[in-house]
C-alpha cells in the first residue's frame, strides 16, 4: 500500500480524514474507510448517536465526539488540538460525504489553515448517486438546499434559467411539491425533471418526467412525497435543442395540411419551439 494516503500499520499517520458513510442502505461503505474509522485516535460525527449503530454495525470501537452545526466552532478548536497532538482524527456526518450540504467545511478550512494534512476517503454522496442514474451527462451545478423563503429561492432559480448545465438539488419532503411548482414556474414545462427518492433505501425510486408532468405525478399517490429526495433539471441549452428538433418534426407533419403560417405558429404552440424559428425553416424547406 506505499504510496496510498495510509501506511500498512495498524496506527494511521496524522491527518484529519474526511470519510464518506452511507446515505441509506449501510453496506454502502468502502473498505478503505472502515479501515480509517477502525484506526483513527477519535472520529467526529454530526450525530454520535446516529454514528454509534454504524460504528457499532461495522464491529469498531473507536471513541465519538460531536461536531455538529451548532458546535462546529468550538468542536474544530478541539479537532485542531487533537491534530496538533500528533492524532489522527475522522470526521464523519449523519450520511454520505461531510462538508457537502453537511458540516465539516469550517474544520477543513481550518485544519489546513493550521498546515495540518487532510485525507478525503470518498464514497457515497445523494447528489451524485441521483446524476449517475439520471441519464444526463456533461456539467452540472451542485445547489443543494434551496433557501426556504419563496421569494429568494425564485430569484435564485431565475438567475440559471438558461445555464447550459443541469441543476441538481436536495429537497426536504414537506417541501419538495412547493419546489418542483418553483422549478416548473421558473423553467417550465420542457425541461426534464429527475425525482431521486429514498436512493439505496427499501423504497428507493427514480422517476424522469417533462417538468411540467411532475406536479400531477407526485399528487397521485402521498408515498411519491415521502423520504429524502435529490431533483435534477435537464440543462436549458440540450432542452432547448431537443424543443428545435421537436418543433420541426410536428411542422413537417402539419405542413402536409396547413399553409405554412398556420403549421408555424401550431407547432410552436404544441412543442414550445420558437415560432420565427420554424417559419424561416419552412420557408427554407419550400425554396428546395
Ligand atoms: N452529505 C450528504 C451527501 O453527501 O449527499 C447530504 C446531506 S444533506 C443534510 C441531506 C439531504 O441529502 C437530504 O435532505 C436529501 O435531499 C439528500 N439525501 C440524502 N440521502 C438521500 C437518499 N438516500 N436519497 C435521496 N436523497 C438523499
């Protein structure tokens, strides 16, 4: 293992070990981190209760302090203390990766602030798990919570209208339908909307609709709002290209009856294509 961020003794060399742990379903850990979880001086966790049954699940006695949202000040002070004993020391949150929508960026910052070396022992993580069984690739924005006033999570959603990446986000269920409404007001009916629900979890599902079909999907049966959810929307610029494409097959279709104007103006209506934009392709069509 030379070279690798551990050695081969049982006792790990100082650093502060940021450890990815399940998001559900607890098998979902990796080897590497139960062996760091096993050997570290101390792990800090978001909830020690939470952490014990993992720990406990896993056969690993090492001790648990807190970290959590509300002492993460004072309990990086302890972290920094612990570094600079020469102990090595996990950090760990109630599910996936620490730091990410989770405490863990104030004592990172400062533990490296401080010179101390940190180790990131990756795995699982629900924005992550959701994109890789979303179907959509290239760039994507990481958003996370949204905030819970109407009014700022609108202006924020305003401002990627046309960013040409997919949005991904962490909802709470007693607000995902206000969220999606927002989602549907803000980027409207075409554009695809993934409901990660429960991922890894008993009643994991994966749902992929047109935005504007989402509000009538999750109405029709209370369990579709139950759980932990990551949504994702389809970038605007792909969307936009599959509207073109859409747009011209319906016009080709209504061409064969309707005049050209008429067949426009239609298709831009059934399919949101750009009306200008298919009459200028029909008009280039008929010069042919
Ligand atoms: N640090 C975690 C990570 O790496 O994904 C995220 C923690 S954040 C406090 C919790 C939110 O993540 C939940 O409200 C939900 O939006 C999302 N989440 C966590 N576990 C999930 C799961 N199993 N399925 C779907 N979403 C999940």
């Amino acid at each position: 293992m030379s070279g690798h961020a551990e050695q081969h003794s049982d006792k790990l060399r100082a650093a502060l070990y940021v450890v990815a742990t399940p998001i559900g379903n607890l098998k979902d850990i990796t080897l590497r981190a139960l062996e760091v979880l096993r050997s570290v001086d101390v792990v800090y966790a978001e909830d020690t209760r939470t952490s014990a049954t993992l720990l406990a699940h896993h056969g690993i006695r090492t001790s648990l302090r807190s970290l959590h949202e509300h002492n993460e000040a004072r309990a990086t002070q302890e972290v920094l203390r612990e570094l600079e004993a020469g102990r090595a020391v996990a950090l760990i949150s109630d599910a996936g990766t620490p730091a990410i929508s989770d405490p863990g960026a104030l004592v990172v910052a400062a533990a490296r602030e401080a010179g101390h070396r940190i180790v990131p022992v990756p795995g699982p993580n629900a924005a992550i798990a959701a994109l890789s069984v979303s179907g959509i690739s290239g760039p994507f924005l990481f958003v996370g919570f949204l905030p819970a006033k109407a009014s700022a999570r609108r202006k924020l959603l305003e401002g990627w209208r046309s960013a040409p990446y997919a949005l991904v986000f962490y909802e709470a269920p007693h607000r995902v339908a206000e969220c999606v409404e927002d989602l549907l007001a803000v980027y409207g009916p075409g554009r695809t909307l993934t409901i990660a629900r429960e991922l890894t979890k008993l009643y994991e599902s994966v749902h992929v609709c047109p935005l504007g079909e989402a509000p009538a999907w999750l109405a029709e049966d209370a369990n579709r709002l139950r759980g932990e959810f990551v949504l994702i929307v389809s970038p605007a610029a792909a969307d936009a290209d599959a509207t073109r494409i859409e747009g011209e097959r319906v016009l080709k279709l209504l061409r064969e009856a309707l005049p050209l104007k008429d067949a426009a103006r239609l298709a831009a209506a059934i399919t949101g294509a750009r009306k200008n934009e298919l009459y200028e392709l029909g008009l280039r069509d008929q010069a042919e």
